[in-house]
C-alpha cells in the first residue's frame, strides 16, 4: 500500500525568487535602518526599507503578502540614496522595481498607489502612442484615469504661456517599431 | 622486506560520511607489503593510538600510515605513538583523507576510491622513509618585544621579571601606546596614565630591559632560540645620556605648529619634541621632516640653548645587531580618522571627531586639560552625538568585521561627557550593544540608566552643519523606524580599529602570516591563540585583532608564558627534516647559495689529508635550514636532497600514481 | 567644430526649453555641433522601470543603437533622469547575457554598446570649459548653491563624479565664471522627481528643505544640471513656499544658463523668460554686458 509519506512543500518565499530573478540578497540587510535614515520618503512609508526587508526575510506568505499590498514599495523614487550608504550594500531600489511589478502581476496594488500606477500607465501609453511624452497627452489621459479633475490646473495655463506645453504631440516616425516593443515587452511580463 | 601497517581514521563522521573507510581498509590490506590494515572511529584517541603501538610490535612493522585528517593537525600524535611502541617516528606517515578528500567531494565510489589512492600513495613512499633523529641547537635566552604599548610593556616585565633579559624596540620617541593617550578606562573608569606610568617607568629602570625608543626593525633572521635581529636606531638628533631632559630646547624651538601625533592632532608640538609629559624616556628628539635646520640647513637655536651640549645634528641612524631567542609582536593598531566617512562630512566639519580625539579633550593632560571643548571654537558642546561602528561591519565602504573596543568606548565618553556637563545631552546611535565581559554590560547600563544616556538604534545616514549646529540625522529602529534628526554641538565616531599600516611589511620580515585585514595571524584560533605559526615568534595586544587593555594584558601574559617556557629548556629539539648535501656529487656551483631564502647554505672546503683542497662543496646549516626544499629543486648535479622528502619518496609516490593497479574491484 | 550625438529628451522640447536654448548656445561658443538623434523615443523615464523592466531597457537601447548607427561614441544627455536610463541600459546590455540577446530582437536593430551617454557636466568639462575660459567676460559676481540631486551622484556604477556625497564638479564651474559657490547641505538630497504629478504635496516638502536651506545660507541662486530637478524647484515654488514660513524667491536656474551669463550671453536667447520663479533680481545684481550670438 501507497501512504503518503511527503509533507506539502512551501509556497517559494518572494527572497527567493528576488534572488533567482534580479540576483539581489534580500538576507544581507542587517537591520541597521541607515536606509530608512537617509531615506526622503521613509516618514511618508508605511513600511520604510528597512522594514520592508525585514518582511522579506522572514519569508512567510503572510509577510510577502504585506510588503507587495504596502504604499511604501509605490512611493519608492530609485533615488538610490539608501544602496549608495548601505553599509551591506543591499540595492533596495532594484528589489522595489522588483516588487513594483510583482504587486501589479499578484493584484495586491495598495488602493492609494492606484494614482501612481495610473499616472505610469498614462506615461507609457503617450510614449506607446507617439515615441515620444506629450505632457497635455499625459496630464489628460491621467485626470480621466484618477478623476482628478482639479489638479494642477493653475499650473497648465502658465506653462502653455511660456511655450512649456505642446498641445500637438510630437509624433516620431518610428511609432510602428515602438509599439512592438511594448507588445512584446508586455508579453514577456505576462509570462512569467 | 617491507612490513607496512596501514590504519583509516573515520575521523568521527568527518570522513566516514563520505569515504568507505572500512572499504579502504580492506582494499589496502591488498597493496604490496601491507601486513596489517584496520578502521577505526578515532585513530587520535587513547585506543585507537594503542591499535597501532599493538600492531608495530605484534606485526613487526616497518612503516606506519595514518589515513586521517591533516598532517598538520596529528601528524605529532601519530608519530610519538609510534616511537613509543619503538619504531623511528620518520616511520610514520600519514595520508590526508580529510581535507584532501572527504570534505572536498561527496558520497561516491570515487570517493572511497581516491582515498584508496592516498592511501597507496603514502604505502609507497614510506617504503623508503629512513629512521631520522631529532637535532639539537642552543637557545639565546633573550627575548625581544616589539612595540612599547601596554601589550609590549606586560609581556616585557613579566619575561624580565622571570629573569630573562628582553630588549624592547618602539617606533614613537616614547613607549606606552594607545593606552597613554586614553582618559579614563571602562569598566571602571580609572585614569589611565596613573595605572600606566608606573609601569612605564618600570620598564625603562629595569635591570634586565634594554629599551631603543624611536627605533624600528630592520630585518630578522634564524629560527626559534636562534633569531639575529638588526635594529635601526633612528637619528634622535639628542644624546639622551648626556640631555638632561631640561626641554629649554623645546621651549626656543621656533618651529612650534606642528600637529601634535599624541593629542589625536588637536593640539601642536615644536619640531624638537617630547611627546607627553610623562613620556618615557622623557628626552626630546628632533623631527626631521619639520626642522629648519634639517630642511634649511640654518637655524640651530636648540643647540645654542641646550646646556648639555646634548644636541648632535650630524648624528646618524645605527643599526645595530642583536641575538635573540624568541619575539613578541605587541605593535598594537590603528582607528580610522573622520575624514574618511563620505556621508559624515569628508573630515569637513571640525566638530566631528574620532574616538583618541575624545579621549584627548577628557584627558586632564590633554590640549584643553580635561575641559570638553569643541576644536572648531573652543566652546564647551552642550549636546553630543557619537555614532557606534563608524566603519566597523560595513563591508562597503570600512571593514566587514566588528572593531569590539568602541562599544565599551563609546558607553564611557558619553558617561565622561555626562559626568562633566550633568545637563548636557548624549546620544549614541548604535546597532548593536557589544559588551561581553565582566562588569561591562553593567558599565553601560549605568551609561544609560544613572547618566541618562540615550541611547537610538539605528545607523546615522549623514550630518550636515546648519547655523553652528551639527545635523546628524539618524533613525530610530525601534520605534517603527522613525527618521530621527538631532542637533549635536559635536559628534563622535567610534571609528573601526584597523592594523597598522606597517603591519604587513612587518609580518613580511619576521616570516609570519597575517590576515586578510593585516592583523597578525595566531597558530591556531582557539588552542594557540598566541603563538604564530612561526615558532618562536609570539603576539601580544592588539596587533592580533582589536582588542581592550584585559585583554590586551591577558594575552601579554599568556606569551610571556610561553617565552618564559622556551627558556626554561637549555636546548631545543628541531624536527630534522632539512636539506643535506651529497659531497661526492656537488660541483661546488653555488647556484643553491643564491636562491637559499634562509640563508642556510654555507661553502665547505674538501681537502686531503695533506691539506690540500680537492674542493668546495655547499653545506647546510641546519640551525638555520627550514626543508623548503627550493635547493633541492635547483640543484643541476641532484646532490641535494630533504631528509623525510628524499626524492626517492617523492618518486616512489608519483610513479605509484601512474601504475595504477586495480586492488579488490574498486 | 566637434560633433556629438544630442539626446535633448521629453523634457527639452517641453518644459525644460530654456535648458536646451542654452545648452545649445553655449555649444555653439565652444564651437560643439550637437547633433540630434534622429527619431529619437522617450527613455521611458520612472514608469518604464517602475512597471515593466524589459520595457525600461528596451526604450533607451533603441535610441543607443540609433547614435551607434550615426557614428556616434558619445551622447550627450543634458537630462540627468534620461541620462540614468540610457546609461543603465548600456550597462545591462553589457553585463547581462539575457539582454544582450534579448534587445536587439525587441528593438529590431543591431546594438553593439559602442555609444556612450555623457551627463552635461562630463560634457561642459570635457568639450566645453577649455574652449570658453578666455570667453568668461561677464564675471558672476554672485552666490551660487550647487544643487546636483539623485541621479548624477547615484547609484555609483552610473555616475562618473567624485567625492558623489560631496561632490565640488559645478562648484568648479561655478567659480571659474566668477562665482561663489556656496558650501551647503542639500546637494544631493532628493527632490521628489517623479511624484511632482501625482504626490505634489510630498515634491513641496522635499524641495522646501532644499530652498530653504540654499536661501538662508545666503545663495542667489540655486544652480541645477537636470529638468525635473529645476521643474520641481521653479514650477512647484507655490506648493513648496507652503512648508515655509516665508515666500521663498530664490531661482533656480541651470548650469548652462549660468555659462552662458558669464559668455556675456543675452538672458532671454538662455530662456530666463521661461522660469516661474523670476531670476531678474538676480541678473540684475550680476550687471551684466550682453553680447550678441
Ligand atoms: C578611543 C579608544 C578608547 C579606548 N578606551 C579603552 C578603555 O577605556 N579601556 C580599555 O580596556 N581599552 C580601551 N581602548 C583599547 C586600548 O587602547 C587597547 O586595548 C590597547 O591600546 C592595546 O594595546 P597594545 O599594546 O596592543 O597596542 P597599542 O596601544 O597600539 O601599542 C602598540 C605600540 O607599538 C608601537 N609600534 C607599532 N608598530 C611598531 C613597529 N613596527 N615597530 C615598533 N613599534 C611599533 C606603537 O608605537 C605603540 O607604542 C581604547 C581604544 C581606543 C581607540
Ligand atoms: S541600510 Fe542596508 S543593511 Fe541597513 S537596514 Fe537598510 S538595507 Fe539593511
Ligand atoms: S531609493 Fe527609494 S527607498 Fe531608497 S532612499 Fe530613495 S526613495 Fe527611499
Ligand atoms: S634646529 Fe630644528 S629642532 Fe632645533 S630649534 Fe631649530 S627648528 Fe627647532
Ligand atoms: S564594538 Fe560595538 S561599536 Fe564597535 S564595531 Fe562592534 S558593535 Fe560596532
């Protein structure tokens, strides 16, 4: 007779998978919080890097589940001020690239960083569709994603008077070529 | 005919996890002249050492091979259970199953197949192992210590004090280290220079220490009870016997602004100087690189004023020539300076110091007496920030490891701030509390709890000056990593204690092998932490790895132990495996001569009974001889050869690999 | 007259127009050709890396292969984000076997990694300053605080500054067109980049500190080498004076309008029109001569 004699692996921890994927050791932080120090954004986090990292470590479901639903990974700039003084030279702003998509992929976006991601996509879709940013283009497509109508209008007619905006998107030849880069781009992220 | 025991050590699991051993152990009991051929769990312990003392004598053998762990570890056990059972000890050899196989591959056929090989190996070489006999040389009961810190200064008094002669060398003008320039000490907060002076003096009135101050090594050579050292006694520019030590010279010394080295750069000396004022010895010496008369060929005014006529500008360095028996290295290490951390200001902000710096302000023999004042405008800091591991365990920019002094350190500078300003406000950012000893995690309890010291973890990501005041922005680990920023007057940063910079070049003339951050390395980390793998050369302080003054002295006493030990016998046994020379063979080139790193090789004249000279041959000195064997590889007549690796043996083991033969279907 | 390759990016042809009016000017002083890239594409900027990392190389690789395949071994790339991405990409490309063969498929073009992105200060003191020196005629007599943010200092294998926490490369600009460069402490502390849009109120914080601290220090000005740095100290001004007790005037201009200052250039041919924050008072101060371009 045939018992079952395996106990059920675990679910592969996200240190693992940063590891395999963007070769960065999520064990060398030591909990120093230097990151945090230096961070410019870490008083506005909900989770600083530090704490981030620590999530990571421990590795349970539970905890990977916070760090990919946490603001902190959105409102992240890759100033790299944390990797350039990290006395373990842990490059944290590659790992938030990391967990940035991953969140998207998992659907566990934190519902404030939806802004974010809306303005992203609005970004990515004028270059998709020009080559190039059209900053009218941009801003537009973002108020009807966010619905925040009243944003920033103060600030549009000056910059036109100063010749700053362009109402007619420069349209580069080679749109064609660019569009299949994100087709494929976007193909490859669905895959894996 | 040859009679060979052959005996596998499971080394516990250390082999046996991997190799077959009793697999070996039959397999080998097939090879040509194995008589004898048995396994055990641990060849090393009392029965498995009666195995084979049983064997040699029931079995009549002539050879002996442990297939064990490394040579280096046991290969003296095995050799002394031989001779005790009556053998020669050369006998005996051993085959390196551990390290040379079981802990490089895995569990395999090959495995217990390659060990089989080793095995083999060693049967054929110990064929032609001859009986060898240990050599004998005399010691010179003299010891030499290298660094006059309190390291040096322990191991030097109590080697003289057993009645050894020892001869100190110090590079500075005077001895007393790192220790001379602390305030107080933890644990217990006793001033160091009232516990450290006396022995200092001790040192210099004692009748069995010779002391060359401002003196550096200039090469060593010999081996373990027979070491000749060259001393470079460096120009004083003073004739300390005639000086009076009266410092008119100091005092007319026009040259008065030069970074003083003792007070951490805080305060200035004259180009004629006395490093402290309980210097010993306590004469001045002139510093060259900063003298006018030195620089510009004028001045002269020390000369004109001294009224012992004790200044001698055309004196010269001397080197001078001594025999000893074995060395202590005490030359103790280095902090790294402020201006080496980038996000802490570059060295830009005078207000951030290192941690000798601190100690220089607290002292009472300090620049300011003892007053804390900043070096930026002399006011006394109402609020002070020192920074834990600045440096240590940053393998990015510092060094990886932990500097384990600045912990203790750091506790007391914030204690001595707050003993000397009761409203001021000490804050330490540390990562970790390292204060492992006796009585210190209560130190720096009272740190916190009596003086009120707070105390934030979390790492300072940079300080910026803003209107006077010294930004260090740091973080609060555990209060949910909140960014914390705090108005400092001064800040300190218990910098990583490094080796000095000489240290390699050091380790390079006395033959001793250091360690990837050029601290001295020790013989062995746990059992024979004080010796080097050099015999007869010794450590002491902090040269070794960071370490505080207990420590520093335990170890002291420890080599002084050891020196004290060696100079208790009247001569030393040598393991004789050193070159010797065929006379009939040698044609006297000297090829061998040149190449010999220990100077071993002599010229020996060969001569008729009449006297006349047939020829000159080389001959070893086996005082001096270490078995490198890099003679042996040179000589073009082959009449050189190493007793214990002939090149019979040699030979028999290589051509044992290439003829291999299947022994029990392996 | 030297040619180099031009990436001006988004920003230049939009809200940064005065950086490239300068640039270009003082190209010209140096007698530099600044070829553009043809059909160059957006870098792809903080979205690209942000959501999808093939994308975030794929973008700038296309323009790298476009300046391999017009001869180019240099870039200039006056924007210092643009400059991050481009440069980035060549070092994956170069260290990552997966996009060295992944690229050139996704971009439909050969790309060899022989083109290299210079930032505009390597490409002021590299093509500029030897030829302008005797040119500085209008000495700035005035207090500048360098202000060179992220993404020229971090992260280390993309930047080719020393001393990168304290970095003195445009305080030596600066004093060799007869200014003062102020020591301060926000150099390279961060302004907010790319949540200017969505999290404004969070650039505002960021960029008062760095107001605040170049102003009270006694600087005139705030000299900049990057677009979204200067449009987030000049445009966002109202949203940071918001942090501040007092309205905090202090323009932010760019290195090369400073250049071109010193060239004795005409402010308005550097754009200074084009700021929110008026840089008049301190034009004024300097009294300048003009010259015509
Ligand atoms: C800021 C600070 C505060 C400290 N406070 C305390 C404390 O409160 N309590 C405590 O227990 N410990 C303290 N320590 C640690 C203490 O300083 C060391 O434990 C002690 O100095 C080690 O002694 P040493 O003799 O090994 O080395 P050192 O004191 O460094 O002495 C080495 C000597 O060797 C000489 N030398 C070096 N190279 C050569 C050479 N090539 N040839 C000849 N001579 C050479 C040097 O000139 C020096 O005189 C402190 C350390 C620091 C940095
Ligand atoms: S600075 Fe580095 S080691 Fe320290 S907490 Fe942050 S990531 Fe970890
Ligand atoms: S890179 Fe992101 S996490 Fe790191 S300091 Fe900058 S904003 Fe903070
Ligand atoms: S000769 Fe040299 S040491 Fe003597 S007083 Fe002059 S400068 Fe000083
Ligand atoms: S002793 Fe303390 S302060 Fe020094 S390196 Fe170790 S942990 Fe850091």
């Amino acid at each position: 007779m045939e018992t079952k004699s395996k106990i059920e692996p675990l679910a592969q921890p996200l240190k693992e998978k940063i590891l395999n994927e963007i070769n960065e050791q999520v064990m060398k932080c030591y909990q120093c919080g230097k990151c945090a120090a230096g961070c410019p954004l870490s008083g506005e986090m909900d989770y600083t890097p530090n704490q981030i990292l620590r999530l990571l470590q421990i590795g349970e479901p539970t905890c990977d589940d916070e760090v990919l639903r946490s603001y902190g990974i959105w409102l992240c700039l890759t100033c790299d001020t944390c990797h350039s003084r990290c006395p373990q030279e842990v490059d944290f702003p590659h790992i938030m690239d990391f967990l940035r998509s991953e969140a998207i992929k998992r659907k566990k976006v934190h519902p404030k960083a939806k802004e974010i991601i809306a303005f992203h996509r609005s970004f990515l879709e004028s270059i998709e569709k020009t080559g190039r940013l059209s900053e009218v283009g941009l801003i537009a497509s973002y108020k009807l994603k966010t619905f925040n109508l009243l944003q920033d209008v103060d600030l549009a007619p000056k910059m036109f008077a100063k010749g700053k905006l362009e109402i007619f998107p420069h349209r580069i030849k080679g749109r064609q070529a660019i569009a299949r880069i994100f087709e494929k781009a976007m193909k490859e992220a669905h895959n894996d | 005919m040859a009679r060979i025991g052959v005996f596998v050590c499971h080394c516990g699991e250390n082999i046996s996890s991997t190799v077959d051993c009793a697999k070996v152990a039959e397999i080998a009991s097939n090879y040509p002249g194995v008589v004898y051929s048995i396994d055990y769990k641990y060849m090393c312990s009392d029965p498995g050492q009666n195995l084979i003392k049983e064997a040699i004598q029931k079995h009549k053998l002539t050879g002996v091979v442990v297939a064990a762990c490394s040579p280096r570890m046991h290969e003296p056990t095995f050799r002394k259970a031989t001779a005790e059972a009556g053998l020669n000890p050369y006998l005996c050899e051993m085959a390196n199953l551990r390290e040379h196989c079981s802990w490089v591959h895995y569990r395999e056929d090959t495995t217990t197949e390659k060990a089989a090989e080793l095995v083999r190996v060693l049967v054929e070489k110990v064929k032609h192992n001859e009986e060898l006999y240990p050599i004998k040389v005399p010691i010179t009961k003299t010891a030499l210590v290298i660094g006059g810190g309190i390291g040096g200064i322990q191991a030097a008094l109590d080697i003289a004090n057993s009645g050894h002669k020892v001869i100190m060398v110090e590079k500075n003008p005077s001895i007393g280290g790192k220790m001379a320039q602390l305030s107080e000490t933890f644990p217990t907060l006793d001033c160091s220079q009232c516990i450290l002076t006396p022995r200092m003096v001790e040192v210099a009135q004692h009748p069995n220490i010779t002391l060359y101050t401002y003196a550096e090594i200039e090469s060593v050579d010999g081996f373990i009870g027979n070491f000749k050292v060259t001393i470079r006694q460096k120009a004083k520019s003073v004739d300390h016997k005639a000086c009076t030590g009266c410092g008119l010279c100091i005092e007319k010394c026009p040259i008065k602004k030069i970074p003083d080295e003792f007070n951490a750069g805080l305060g200035n000396r004259a180009a004629i100087y006395v490093p402290f004022p309980q210097a010993v010895p306590n004469k001045p010496v002139i510093d060259r690189n900063n003298c006018t008369y030195f620089l510009k060929g004028k001045c002269g005014l020390c000369k004109k004023v001294c009224p012992a006529d004790a200044i001698h500008y055309e004196q010269e360095d001397e080197l001078i020539k001594v025999d000893v028996g074995a060395i202590v290295a005490a030359t103790g290490f280095d902090i790294k300076h402020s201006d080496f951390f980038p996000e802490y200001g570059y060295g830009k902000y005078p207000d951030v110091i290192d941690g000798l710096q601190f100690e220089r302000l607290a002292s009472a023999s300090g620049p300011t007496l003892g007053v804390l004042k900043r070096p930026s405008d002399g006011k006394e800091p109402e609020s002070i920030v020192f920074i834990a591991c600045a440096g240590s365990r940053d393998p990015a920019k510092g060094i990886p490891y932990c500097s384990k002094i600045c912990c203790m350190y750091t506790a007391k500078h914030a204690m001595l701030f707050k003993h000397k300003n009761h409203h001021g406000k000490a804050t330490v950012f540390y990562m970790d509390i390292r204060a492992g000893g006796k009585m210190y995690d209560e130190f720096v309890r009272r740190a916190i709890e009596e003086d009120d010291v707070n105390y934030i973890r979390g790492r300072v990501s940079r300080i910026y000056e803003k209107n006077g005041k010294l930004i260090v922005c740091g973080v609060d680990t555990l209060l949910n990593s909140r960014p914390v920023e705090i108005e400092a007057d001064m800040v300190v940063l218990a910098t990583a204690a490094i080796a000095n910079s000489d240290s390699e070049e050091l380790a390079q003339k006395l033959h001793i092998s250091y360690d990837p951050y050029h601290f001295f390395s020790e013989a062995h980390p746990k059992l024979r932490p004080v010796e080097t793998n050099t015999a007869g050369i010794m450590l002491a302080g902090a040269c070794q790895a960071p370490k505080d003054i207990p420590d520093t002295v335990s170890q002291a006493s420890g080599t002084a132990a050891k020196v004290v030990a060696l100079f208790s016998q009247d001569e030393l046994t040598r393991e004789p495996l050193i070159a010797y020379v065929n006379n009939n063979t040698c044609v006297g080139c000297f090829l061998c001569q040149s190449v010999c790193p220990y100077l071993a090789i002599e010229k020996e004249e060969i001569r008729r009974r009449d006297g006349t000279l047939v020829k000159t041959v080389a001959k070893i000195n086996p005082g001096l001889c270490q078995g490198c064997g890099t003679c042996v590889a040179l000589c073009r007549s082959k009449s050189i050869d190493i007793h214990g690796y002939t090149n019979r043996q040699i030979y028999a083991e290589v051509s044992a690999l290439f003829n291999r033969r299947e022994y029990a279907g392996v | 007259m030297t040619k180099i390759g031009y990436f001006p990016g988004c920003s230049l042809n939009g809200t940064a127009k005065e950086y490239d009016l300068s640039l270009k000017a003082i190209a010209r002083f140096a007698d530099v050709e600044l070829v553009e890239l043809n059909d160059w594409n957006c870098c792809g900027a903080t979205a690209a890396h942000s959501l999808n990392s093939t994308l975030a190389v794929a973008l700038p690789a296309r323009n790298l292969a476009i300046a391999e395949r017009m001869g180019f071994d240099e870039i200039l790339v006056p924007c210092a984000a643009c400059y991050s991405r481009l440069a980035q990409a060549l070092y994956e490309i170069k260290s990552d076997e997966k996009y060295r063969t992944k690229i050139p498929q996704l971009i439909e073009m050969e790309i060899k990694g022989t083109a290299n992105p210079i930032t505009v200060l390597d490409f002021i003191n590299k093509y500029v300053l030897d030829k302008i020196k005797d040119k500085l005629t209008n000495k700035l007599n005035a207090k500048f605080a360098c202000y060179y943010g992220c993404l020229l200092t971090r992260p280390e294998h993309l930047s080719t500054i020393e001393r990168r926490e304290d970095p003195l490369v445009m305080e030596q600009i600066v004093k060799l067109a007869g200014g003062i460069a102020i020591d301060w402490a926000f150099k390279v502390e961060c302004c907010g980049a790319g949540l200017s849009v969505v999290r404004t109120d969070i650039v505002g914080k960021l960029c008062a500190k760095i107001v605040d601290d170049a102003s009270s220090r006694g600087a005139d000005a705030i000299v900049v080498a990057c677009p979204m740095c200067h449009s987030n100290l000049d445009m966002r001004r109202s949203e940071i004076n918001k942090n501040l007790s007092t309205d905090n005037k202090i323009p932010a201009i760019y290195i090369t309008q400073l250049l071109g200052l010193a060239l004795g250039i005409e402010p308005n041919k550097l754009g200074f029109d084009k700021h929110f924050v008026p840089a008049d008072n301190f034009i004024q101060k300097l009294q300048k001569q003009t010259v015509e371009v």
